[in-house]
C-alpha cells in the first residue's frame, strides 16, 4: 500500500515503470502479483527455468560428469495444527460467513459463538492438558462446528432460492470445512490419530504433514516433500508433492531427467543409504553407471581402490545436505509463503532458480 502512495504521488517513478500519462489511481495492488503468477501457472516457470539451464550447460558453466541426489522437505507457513486449534478456526469461519450471509438475507442466526470461544480460551490457556481434557474439548468443538455447518447450509439454501450470489472461494472453503469435520469425527470415534489425506490447515487444504524420521525438535514437517539431484553444485527439481513418496523410486526418472538436458547418462551416482535398494543397483549396472553405494554383505577389510572412490563420493555427496541448507537459510524456501494453485511448486523452482543463478555468477 505505501509503495502505491509513492507511486501515485512521484511523476519520475511513473515514468520509470513506464506509465504515458500521470496516474492519480494506484497502476498495481497487493494481490496484482500473485493474479499474474496464478495466471502464467507453473508451466510457465518450468519453460523458464529449462531455457536458463540450457543456456548454463551450453556456456558450460553447468558441466555434467557425476549426480548426487537427494530427498527434503520444504515447510510451508502454516501455523503448527492441533486438533483443537483446527476446530476452532472452522468453527469461526463458519460463524463469520453465517453472519455476512445472514445480514444480507435479513435474518439473525443464533451460533452459540461467545460460549464455543469461552470454552476454547478456557481450554487453550491450561497449561497441562490431561487427554481426557483435550477429548472433552474435541467433543464439545466438533458439536459447535456440527451445528455451525447445519446453519450455513440452511442460510446457502435460502440465499440461492433469492437470487443471491454466492463466491465460489466460499463454497471451496466450505468443503474445506466438511471435510475437516468429518477426518476429526472418524479420529475422536475411532480414537485415533491418523487419517488419509489429513487436513492440517484450512488455507492450504493440500499440505500434509510428512514424517521426516530424524532426530531433532521437528518430528514432523508441513509442506512438499522434493526429491532433488545435484550436479557441479547446481540442485535440480525432480519431482514435488505433498504426499509423501519412497524418493529410492524416482532414480531412473532422474537418469533420464539429467540425460535430458546433458545429452548422455551420469558417470556415477552418488545417494543416501536408502536408496541403494537391489532394483536401483542393477538399474544402474543394467545402464552401465558407477555407484557409490555400501556393498551389500559382509564387509570387506581390504582397502582397494573401488572403497577409497565409493568413500570419496560419499563425502562428496554431503554436499547436497549444504545445499539444502543453503537453499533454506538465503532463498527462502523453509517458509513457502504462495497460496494460490501450484504456488509451492513455483516457489520452489524460483527458488532454486535464484540460488542456481547465483551460483554460476560466482562461477563467470
């Protein structure tokens, strides 16, 4: 919004981003940009970055002997969910559209708002949460949302039989909210704490919560799961999603990813221990590619030259895990802030693109 104040008021910026007459009215707003990116779609940006590392690899800045690769997760911005606090901010969504709704059809709807908020805050501010208290207030906010949800239904109904128009980003949102009740319904009856395709945040409905099995404060993160290769320290998306994926699977479309914009097969493949399953291993003998995985049996205690090359390039391939950090700590990408259709995948491939372009100045 100041940026627009400025603009409007200063006849030079105007003319430096190319305006022919002096604008009074603001050129651009907040949500100008993320209209242009949701328009363009990510297709666009995935042309964009295939025309940069052409012209990388052409110039020979990227030059393609050996890949390391490597799975992560890239966190959204989302606030950490709970059960409860999930419920709670269905249940005031729903309660601010039955209001809006209910103004413009003239009724007043009573949704037991200030009690179910009494009852959340009372709960929330203890600073010990028995189960039985945390199954009580589950209980309680799944029948203010049960009853909530009854009554926005009812207030749609009757606003389509007058005519009214109803946005389509509510009706989303609604279904949203139908299906956040119901995974919440199956988890308190059956008691249980898993449902398939849970919905962690109303905003990001595709965010799913991925097990990351390391040690550490973060058991779990919310966000894209990325299986990524590296080559002369240059990381390449290969595939993201929000489910999670076996990331030992996807070698061969990375061979073919990396033959793709190299013209021939890596030299060798350096990965973590998971992905030296038998298939990738006689993949990648079948394809005549050097790997540096651990042998499988009983090891050996000479020290030939093949365990000297295969250490080398298992400390070589820690150099994917600084990258992953990098990307994280400078670009960006441990906080994926775009809400729009396909936005944590174009923020991600922007980001790497940043980082990847940075590096090959370093380079030139």
């Amino acid at each position: 919004m100041g940026q627009g104040v400025v603009i409007t008021e200063n006849p030079y910026m105007q003319a430096f981003c190319g305006l022919d007459n002096f604008a009074t009215k603001q050129p651009l707003n907040s949500s100008s940009l993320s209209k242009i990116r949701k328009r363009i779609g990510k297709k666009y940006f995935t042309e964009l970055e295939r025309e940069t590392y052409d012209v990388l690899i052409k110039r020979k800045i990227i030059k393609g002997t050996g890949m390391l690769a490597d799975a992560t997760v890239f966190p959204e911005y989302v606030r950490y969910p709970t059960d409860t606090s999930l419920l709670n901010e269905a249940r005031e969504w729903v309660v601010k559209n039955i209001k809006t709704l209910g103004t413009r059809l003239g009724k007043k709807v009573r949704t037991y708002c200030r009690k179910a908020r009494k009852e959340y805050l009372s709960f929330s501010k203890k600073k010990h949460k028995s189960r039985k208290d945390i199954q009580r207030a589950r209980k309680s906010l799944l029948q203010y949302l049960r009853r909530n949800i009854s009554q926005f239904e009812s207030l749609l109904s009757e606003g389509r039989d007058r005519g009214l128009k109803i946005e389509q980003k509510i009706l989303d949102r609604l279904s949203v909210v139908r299906t956040v009740y119901e995974q919440q319904t199956e988890m308190y009856r059956q008691k249980k704490n898993r449902v398939k395709d849970r919905v962690v945040s109303l905003q990001r409905p595709w965010t799913r919560p991925i097990v990351r099995g390391k040690t550490g404060d973060k058991a779990v993160e919310f966000g894209p799961k990325a299986a990524l290769f590296c080559v002369d320290g240059f990381a390449f998306l290969d595939h993201l999603s929000s489910d999670n994926f076996a990331e030992a699977g996807r070698i061969e479309a990375q061979i073919t990813q990396y033959e793709d914009f190299f013209g021939h097969k890596p030299l060798y493949i350096a990965a973590d221990k998971i992905y030296g399953n038998r298939e990738n291993r006689q993949l990648l003998k079948d394809q005549k590619i050097r790997d540096a995985f651990e042998p499988l049996g009983r090891k050996s205690s000479d020290h030939d030259s093949q365990s000297k090359w295969r250490k080398q390039k298992q400390r070589e391939r820690n150099r994917i895990e600084g990258i992953f950090g990098h990307a994280k700590n400078h670009f960006g990408l441990d906080n994926i802030k775009y809400y729009i259709e396909d936005g944590p995948e174009i923020w991600v491939r922007l980001g790497l693109l940043s980082m990847n372009l940075q590096t090959a100045a370093k380079r030139v």
